[in-house]
C-alpha cells in the first residue's frame, strides 16, 4: 500500500508511523471511497498521532491516478484477507492451548501483572497468560524474552525438558556450544555446529534483545562483544538464555531479575 501511495505522491508514512494503523487504514479507505480534500483526509488524524492535520493534509496532496488507485486498492483487499487469514490462525493457537493441560493454578497463584507495549504481530488473545498456564513459570521475565519468543522455542523443544539430562546437553543439541574437532590429541576447530533449528534462532534474536537491556545479561553481551565481536557475543548470550529456560522448565522455578 505504501508503494502505492507514493506512486501517487501522497507521503503518508513521512507523518505518521504506521500507515496500517488506525489513522493510516481509515485515510486509505477514505481515499478508496472517493474522498480527495486533503483536509478531509487529515480530520481523521488519530488523536496520538504527534503531527497536526496541517502536516497531514501537506502530505496527503498529489496525483490521483486511476491506475495507482487500483493497484492501491487490490493491495489494501489483500492486507484485509491476510488479517482474517491470522485472525484464524490465533483461533487455532487459542485451541490448542485451551486444551493443553494446566501446569499451576492461576486461581491460587496468579500471574503478576505488568506493563508492556502491545505490538500487531500479538495475538489478539492473553498469549503470556496462556503460555504461564502451561507451562507453570513466567518465562518472559528473563532479559529478551518476548511471549512469541517463547511460543516459537516452546513449538520446537517441547515442554519436557527430561529429554536432556543437563543444560549442557540441550544447549549443545541447539547447536551453542563449542564443538571441538579433535585429531591426534590436537584441537582443529571449537567452532559451534551448524543447526537448522527454530528455537535457537529465537534463542539467539532473545540474546541481541537482552543486550540493548539494563540487566546483568545485557552486561554481560556487551562485555564480550568489545572483546570478542557482536557474533560471539550473540552465541554466548543465547547458551546462557538456553541454560536458564532450561532450568526454569525443568525445576519450575522463578527467575530473579538482576
């Protein structure tokens, strides 16, 4: 849609953030319903939108062409089938986990409450409660962790952690931990092995989240990516979030946020 719109010169996505969102969706159907007064368009400014309707209607004069305003309009009957596409999906998500056995009684002990910014790629439904019930910890609370972090690791491993006898060993089946190539007693390489794994590419984008955080882990990331490079710092921290997902599945206890 944005390209769309830029064909016709309206820069829109120059005045506001997302063009997807509530003031950018109801200017393009406005647009598509035949409105083209500028100032119009721009009195449907969503009130937290930091530009005035001046800016707006500013960027929202230019060249209606028949063409554009087609390919404009396949693609915003496109973004709409797509919605209702995930909307389905996260049906199917709430199914399943509606069905999966509770792991603690959110009754007795409840999950603690806090803030954080909704984002669209969220399903509409209380994600984090869900995977809390299931799995009987908060495991967003770890430095990085976002609930579809979680839910992409917890698709991959499971939530029996039994198949691995320590840490170490689920770690080094994720593919982040040295593995050493010996050859008559002489080290050849200590470089990590090359997996195609879901949940350690989670792994490793929750380690570059938990750097730019105020917390030990966040330190820790950026202690050893001064000294060894952003790659090493990468693996390393993601070893270290494996080991404590680990053992907060495998022994149900808290982490303590430093």
């Amino acid at each position: 849609m944005q390209k769309a719109l830029i064909q016709m010169n309206l820069q829109l996505h120059k005045v506001i953030s997302d063009i997807t969102g509530v003031t950018g969706i109801a200017i393009i159907k406005a647009i598509l319903d035949g409105e083209r007064d500028p100032k119009i368009l721009a009195k449907l400014r969503n009130k937290q939108i930091k530009n005035d309707e001046e800016a707006i209607a500013n960027a929202l004069v230019g060249d209606y062409r028949e063409e554009h305003l087609f390919s404009l309009k396949q693609e915003y009957d496109l973004y709409c089938f797509y919605q209702v596409e995930i909307a389905e999906c996260d049906n199917q998500i709430l199914m399943f986990y509606q069905n999966s056995s509770d792991q603690i009684d959110t009754v007795e002990k409840p999950l603690v409450k806090r803030k954080s910014k909704g984002r669209k790629a969220h399903p509409k439904f209380d994600l984090r409660h869900e995977l809390y019930r299931i799995i009987g910890v908060d495991t967003t609370t770890i430095p990085g962790f976002d609930v579809l972090t979680v839910q992409s690791i917890v698709s991959e491993v499971g939530l029996d952690m039994d198949k691995w006898p320590t840490e170490k060993h689920f770690a080094s089946w994720l593919g982040l931990s040295p593995g050493n190539k010996i050859s008559g007693d002489k080290v050849l390489s200590t470089k990590t092995r090359k997996v195609i794994n879901r949940a350690t590419v989670a792994f490793r984008m929750a380690a570059y989240a938990a750097g730019k955080s105020q917390t030990a882990l966040g330190a820790y990331y950026r202690c050893l990516k001064s000294r060894l490079g952003a790659p090493k710092a990468i693996t390393a921290t993601a070893r270290k979030l494996a080991c404590l997902f680990y053992r907060l599945l495998k022994f149900g206890s808290e982490y303590i946020v430093q």
